[in-house]
C-alpha cells in the first residue's frame, strides 16, 4: 500500500511540475471592442487662456474617467484665441445661446448647463439627473482595428434599438490628449485631456430602408470613408480616420446616438472606447497538455513495474 501510494505521489508532483511549465503565449492585438450606451456626454468648453480652467481641468478627466462608463467628457476649446480650438466646438454648442461667453461651461447630455468654477459635487449631481432623465438607451458597440502601419484605425459601429427613433442624428467624437509648448499655455496647463479633435454628424432618416446606404455627412472632420446601412435590427456604420501626431494610447472614440432641433439636442445612447485598453489573447501551447497526457499514461501502463 506504501508503495502504491508514493506511485500516485510521484505522479501528482510530476503534473504539477509540467503544469508549473506550462507555456501561456501572449498576444497583443491592434483590435478593439465595447458595447454599451448608457453613458453620459459631458461636454465642457475650456480655453488655454481661462485661469479658472486651469485650477477644474486636471480633476476633471480624472473625475470622468472614476465613473467608468457612466460618463465621458470631451474638452471643447475656444475656435477663436485658443491653439487647440476648431470648427467642431461651434457646431456642438450652436445649439446653445451664447455658449461661449464664460469658459468653463458645461452641459450633461446636452442639458443641465453649468457655468463658471464647480465642484465635484456639483458635477455629480448633474450626472445623476441625466442619468435620472434617459427613459431608454440605444445599444451602441464600437469595434476598432489599426491599420498595419500604424497611421490609421477603421472602426465599425452598430446602434440597437433605433427603429422608434425619428429623425436622430449619429455623432462621433475622436478624442486626444494633446500637449502644447509653454509658449501657447496662457495659463500655465501644457498637457490637456479629451480634446476634441475629431468630429462627424450625420442623420438617420425615419425613411432609411432595411438594407439601403448612404455617405451622406451633415459635418465631418478627420473622418474618411464613411457609410452606413440599415439592417432589420440595427444600423451599421463604417468611417475610417487617420491620426495626426503622438501614440494611438492617446486617442479615444465616443459615439452618440442623438435626437437634435434647432435649439435643443437630447441623448438617446452613447459609448466610448479608449484604446489604452487592447484586446489581450492568451493561447495555450497545446504541445504541453498533450505531453501531459502521454506521460501519464505510460506511468499508468507501467504502473506494476513501479510498484
């Protein structure tokens, strides 16, 4: 019995010291995934010259990003005295009456407006009644590859739940973190976060047919080969965009699925995607469980002379 035992024993210690060598092949891909569409806008407008701007933006991003994906900021900065600044900020806040008299101004799903210096709490509590507002969110999922040189990304975008809605509009955000020289920092902020350096509008037509396309854009910046089609339970859109300078870790997409008249802009979803975070494989060498299962089985057919 003694001897049979320390047979078994053998034999456990032995699988573990194969599966402790065990070889896991990592690899990193250049794709990327999220569905969601729960998430709020909060649109901010920021300039490089507003001193108040410079003492709310560093916690800001830091006070978005904390609450995962309830909440996505994008950084509009002043298209007139501000190096960062572009024609996407007056085409978002156009909706708004004198939307860039006092910078920082912000606005949760394109309502609950805030002026001036805030705190925490006071974003907070926006959040929560946009949260509390949404009757129901469009499904939204965002699959993005990076092309083989590294200069340009295609993204694939598909909305749920969108045959109730009449008239929306799609909008899509690239969001950067951009540094600027101490030269154009007026008030002393160099690195800014979720500057909005990309932007594409265009409308879903209550009269869009299952399996019609189009290219049509109402606006549309950094954006390039655009199409979207409708299919019986979702529409499928497809944009490619090509990045300007720094590293792809830098850069963020949201999508937005968007109701907009002429002097108000409700949210129907929305989703974002970060690509700090790749799509990590992790693959098995099979040739170590098969190995495995050969050893123990000539232990086995040889046990007797073990023993």
């Amino acid at each position: 019995m003694d001897r049979n035992h320390r047979f078994w024993g053998i034999v456990v210690l032995l699988l573990l010291i194969l599966n402790s060598t065990q070889i896991t092949a990592e690899d990193e891909s250049d794709n990327w995934f999220v569905q969601g569409g729960n998430t709020v806008l909060l649109e901010q407008y920021t300039a490089t010259w507003c001193d108040v701007c410079a003492k709310i933006d560093p916690w800001v991003s830091d006070f978005a990003d904390n609450r995962g994906s309830r909440l996505v900021r994008i950084a509009l900065h002043d298209p007139i005295s501000d190096p960062l600044g572009s024609q996407i900020s007056n085409e978002r806040l156009s909706i708004h009456s004198n939307s860039m008299e006092l910078a920082p101004s912000f606005w949760f799903d394109s309502k609950n407006e805030i002026k001036g210096a805030v705190e925490p709490v006071d974003l907070d509590r926006a959040l929560l009644n946009s949260e509390g507002i949404r009757s129901s969110d469009t499904i939204i999922s965002i699959s993005a590859i990076e092309s083989s040189d590294k200069k340009s990304m295609s993204f694939e975008i598909q909305l749920f739940n969108v045959s109730n809605s009449i008239n929306s509009q799609l909008s899509v955000f690239l969001l950067a973190d951009v540094v600027i020289d101490d030269s154009l920092a007026t008030n002393g902020i160099t690195k800014h976060e979720d500057v909005a350096v990309g932007y594409l509008s265009t409308e879903i037509d209550s009269n869009f047919t299952i399996g019609s396309s189009t290219n049509y854009t109402v606006f549309n910046q950094k954006f390039t080969n655009f199409s979207m089609t409708k299919h019986s339970e979702k529409i499928v859109v497809n944009i490619d965009t090509s990045f300007i300078d720094g590293e792809i870790d830098d850069y963020s997409i949201v999508v937005a699925h968007e109701i907009a008249s002429d002097d108000e802009r409700f949210t129907l979803g929305a989703a974002s995607l970060s690509f700090t975070d790749r799509e990590i494989s992790y693959g098995i060498n099979v040739f170590v469980p098969l190995s495995i299962i050969c050893f123990v089985s000539v232990l086995i057919f040889f046990k007797d002379r073990f023993l």
